[in-house]
C-alpha cells in the first residue's frame, strides 16, 4: 500500500504526518522522522486495517496560497 508523508520541520524534530490513516510520529532527521512514521502506520494498519475510504484511492497532494491574514489582537490590547 502506498501512503503519504507530509514532513514540516519542528522546533527540535521533523514531524511527519500520514493523511490518509491520520498517524503522526517524529525523528531528529527527515529520514528517521520517515522510518519512524512507517513503523506507527505499520502498527496501525496491523490494529485497525485499512479505512475504507482509501482502499486502492490515490491521494493528491498540492500546495495553495491564501490571502495574507493579519493575526488577531491579544485580548485586551
């Protein structure tokens, strides 16, 4: 089965996400963050199966720009 990792770069370690089984884990590299991210959705598939809604569907994964959004005021200010 081929699934997706979305790796974003920490504070101390790269987190890596798969989408479609919704399973997080993290690493000190990119490749351990991977390595360790396909041992969690291991276990889970393992425990729970393959949902059905991804079943044999292919994901597509892009990027997309929004308009720039100022942050909210602190309460109070």
């Amino acid at each position: 089965m081929d699934l997706t990792a979305v790796i974003k770069k920490g504070d101390k370690q790269y987190v890596a996400l798969c989408p479609e089984i919704d399973v997080v884990s993290q690493g000190y590299t990119v490749e351990e963050a991977i390595k360790n991210l396909k041992e969690a959705a291991e276990l889970y598939l393992e425990e729970f199966g393959a949902p059905e809604e991804i079943k044999g569907e292919e994901l597509l994964v892009t990027h997309f720009k929004v308009k720039n959004v100022k942050a909210p005021s602190p309460l109070g200010a």
